[in-house]
C-alpha cells in the first residue's frame, strides 16, 4: 500500500485514507487517488448489470408467465 506523510501533522498515512487517521484532516485531492477512477468502475459495473438484466428479463418473464 502507497504511504504518505499527512501534511497537517507530518504522520504516515495511507494513501487510500479520506483523512488523517492521526490529527483528522482530510487529505489534499491532489495526494489523494483519485475518485474519479473508483465511480468510473461502479459506472462500468452498473452498465454491465443493466445489459444482463435487459437480456435476461425476457426468461425471466416467460418463466414466470409461461402463457404469454
Ligand atoms: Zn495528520
């Protein structure tokens, strides 16, 4: 894991940390891996599910409505 030195105290700290575990200051956005990176593969993520899901409803519904 990535360590930084919080610049409010001067600790170690680890990179993933939102704040200072030691002194509570949030870290500076520019230490701090970047966010953007995370949502980007809850965003991929979702969009995966969401294909399944539109490609496996159509069985769904006629597993659980044989008739129509
Ligand atoms: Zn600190």
């Amino acid at each position: 894991m990535r360590e930084l030195n919080c610049t409010h105290c001067g600790k170690t700290i680890a990179a993933d940390d939102q704040s200072c575990p030691h002194c509570g200051m949030p870290l500076a956005p520019h230490l701090r891996k970047s966010p953007q990176r995370k949502f980007i593969w809850w965003f991929i993520g979702i969009v995966i599910f969401c294909a399944v899901m539109i490609y496996l409803l159509p069985f769904f519904g006629s597993t659980r409505f044989p008739g129509r």
